[in-house]
C-alpha cells in the first residue's frame, strides 16, 4: 500500500475512532540547539524557530498535548516527542508539518522565505497560529514567500473543519483578548490548503495543559483538541508524498 493510501485509511478509522479527550513550562533558551531526529515512517511535527525576537517557544506544553491527542482519538502513526526546526535545517523537508506561534515579531531572511516557499510547495504543511502581536509580521512573512497566492478566507465547507470533528463555524475561539472573532485564513496551493493561519483563536493556548489559563475553561481545552486533532489529520491525509 502506497503512502497516500496508508494516510487516507488512516483517516477512515480516524473518524471512526473519534471521542471525546479532555486533557507552566519554562521556555527553552532562545538559542537552544534544534531537536531535529524523527523516527523513520512517522508523521512528524516541528515547532519553527525564527528570528526577530518573538517567542517562538510559547505554549510550552501545547504540541505535547496535541500530539499525544491524535495518537489517542485516531490511527495516524504519529511522533509523539516535539521537535523544533529552523527554515535552515536540512531535515525541514522530512516534516510533514510545522507549526508557528508567538507574541512578538517574526522575521525572516531572504533564504529562510526561499525555504518556506519550498517546503510548501513541495507538499509540506504550515500552520501559524498568532498568538496575540505576531499578526502583522506574520502577514509580512507570507507576503513575501507567497507574493503570488493571497492569504484568503479558508471556507466553512473545508475538509479540516469536518474531516473528523465537525466545525461548522470555522476555527473556535479559545482565548479573548478584544473581542473580535477567530478566523481561519488560507493560501492554497491548487486545492491544497498548504498554509493555515489561525487568528484570533489562540489554539496554542488552548492545547496547553488545563488550568494554565484559568479563564479558560476546560470545555474549551477541547474544543482546540479537537480542531487541532482535524489539523493534522487534514494535513497529512491531504499531501502529496515528497
């Protein structure tokens, strides 16, 4: 069975296996060493290490959760340590998806954007999630990688809003901060949702252990779990293999 046909079974006994899961770190030091090794035949994850001098480790324990979630809720062969990975690192190719956040600034230099702009066009999947001041470096950073592809609204009849819990409105809102709604926004490669860029939702936050942010209710711990555990079904089921 070939790899594509491998992550789409994956995916039936995802949506059949799907139930309810409920579930502060230090953050590293800036200038700790990726941790880049993954195990062979594994969905890996990898968070982005970035310049410009936002906290790019924020949510300490948020990938930890999300990927121990979709071991447990489907059948994807995921690797469960956290790895982290620069734009430079010549393993960023053999990750099926990185993952942003952070509060402060993003920035990129030339040949970090020529690399995002490969590993998405060679199939690989992005997801940044704005962590509350990272939105206009952010859009910077896309602009400047994907100068053809706008940045647009992903549609609520998407796949990765029901391909194994249903989110009929789009992204949940998980942390306030002024009150204006979450929005998933997009750029497609063809079809292909390649880039997902969550706004206003705070997702990480979300995925962090219950009771770091003690507004927030476990009831939304998850619902970020859940709209995590369609992130990465969706991204890996949805890829080309490289």
């Amino acid at each position: 069975m070939t790899g594509t046909r491998r992550r789409r079974a994956a995916v039936l006994v995802a949506l059949a296996a799907a139930a309810g899961l409920a579930g502060t770190g230090r953050a590293p030091a800036a200038h700790a060493a990726p941790t880049t090794t993954r195990l062979p035949g594994r969905v890996a994850i990898a968070r982005l290490q970035y310049g410009g001098g936002g906290d790019w480790y924020a949510n300490p324990t948020a990938l930890r959760n999300l990927l121990r979630a979709v071991r447990t809720r489907t059948a994807l062969p995921i690797d469960t340590v956290e790895r982290t990975v620069t734009l430079r690192d010549p393993a960023l190719m053999d990750y099926d998806i990185v993952h942003a956040t952070g509060h402060g600034t993003m920035r990129l230099e030339p040949d970090e954007i020529a690399r995002l702009r490969a590993y998405v066009l060679q199939g690989g999947f992005v997801h940044l999630d704005d962590n509350y001041g990272l939105d206009s470096s952010a859009r910077r950073v896309l602009r400047a990688a994907f100068p053809d592809r706008p940045l647009v609204d992903v549609p609520l009849t998407h796949p990765i809003y029901r391909v194994v819990y249903p989110f009929p409105r789009g992204v949940p809102k998980i942390h306030e901060h002024d009150g204006k709604p979450a929005r998933g926004f997009g750029i497609f490669i063809g079809e292909r949702l390649a880039v997902y860029y969550t706004h206003q939702a705070d997702l990480g936050n979300g995925w962090e252990d219950v009771g770091t942010y003690p507004d927030d209710p476990p009831a939304l711990h998850e619902q970020a779990l859940r709209m995590g555990v369609n992130l990465v079904t969706y991204a890996v089921t949805s890829r080309r293999d490289r």
